[in-house]
C-alpha cells in the first residue's frame, strides 16, 4: 500500500515550547520511517485553522498535527468549518505533545512520537464523535466544534466554587 502524502501542521509553543524544542527529532523520525509530507508552523492563536483550511482547499487530505488539545481544537474546527470536501475524506492524526493531551489519552494514542507514527503507518481510521455549540462573544453570535469537551467556562467557575 502506498503511504499517504501527510500535511503537517506543527504548533511550537505546545507543551510549553517542547514542540519547537522536539521538532528536528521528529522530523529525523518521519523521514526514517519513509513519511512523505510538508510542514507548517504556527506564529499565533487561530494560525492552525487557517493552515488546515489552506491545505484543504490545495488537495490535502492527510492532516498531521503536532501539539495539545489547543492545536487539536483548532484543527478540528479548520477541517469542520470548511465546506469544499467532506469531513469523512479528510484524515487527521495528532502526535500529542501537549501539557494535558486528553483526546489523545482518550484514543490511547502513544505520546512517544517512534510508536505514534508507527501507529499511523498501519493505516487504521476511526470516525469521530462531534459536538457544535453556538454562543454569544463580544456581542456576536459565533459556533465552534468541539471533539472532547465544551466547559465554555462554566467547568471553571464551578472548580472555583469548589475551591471556597
């Protein structure tokens, strides 16, 4: 089979900085692992949307993504928010390197990059779950989606509450 030509959308302040910091290593492993792929970095929040969306709209169709549940999100809502292609043909992977990585965590997907990418090069694809909230900001009515959970600050107040 042949292997997939893989988008990858890299996120160096994930994880405190470790995805800038880790990134020739990965890079090292893609390559000797026979990955075909291009890379983009981002510079600023909302960067990793607009990225995913770009290389939608230029053929893509293997979305990798590097950093934490913040670059996840962000992913996810650039893959959903477009209407060019069908979500169901677009396969995104996460190499979590995030400080919590709990999508990741729930998918056991490995946090060693050797074994992640290992795992993506056998090919398996699940659907997933997805969830759109639409909410007020600023005054505007806006719509996100969301692949693990939606607190939309409630779940912070009532951890607040709970620390009174």
């Amino acid at each position: 089979m042949n292997q997939p030509f893989w988008y990858i959308i890299a996120n160096p302040a994930a994880g405190n900085g470790k995805v800038g910091r880790i990134w020739h290593d990965i890079e090292q492993l893609l390559q000797a692992l026979g990955f075909s792929y291009t890379v983009k970095f981002t510079d600023h929040r909302g960067h990793a949307m607009r990225l995913v969306d770009d290389a939608i709209l230029n053929g893509h169709r293997h979305i990798l993504g590097l950093g934490g549940d913040g670059t996840n999100h962000e992913l996810v809502n650039g893959i959903l928010a477009q209407n060019r292609t069908p979500s169901a043909d677009i396969h995104y992977a996460l190499l979590p390197v995030g400080t919590g990585n709990d999508w990741a965590r729930n998918y056991r997907i490995p946090n060693d990059p050797r074994q992640r990418l290992l795992r993506l090069l056998e090919g398996k694809t699940v659907l997933q779950d997805v969830g759109k909230v639409a909410y007020r900001r600023d005054g505007l009515q806006t719509e996100r989606f969301f692949v693990n959970v939606a607190g939309m600050a409630y779940d912070a107040f009532i951890v607040k509450q709970l620390e009174r």
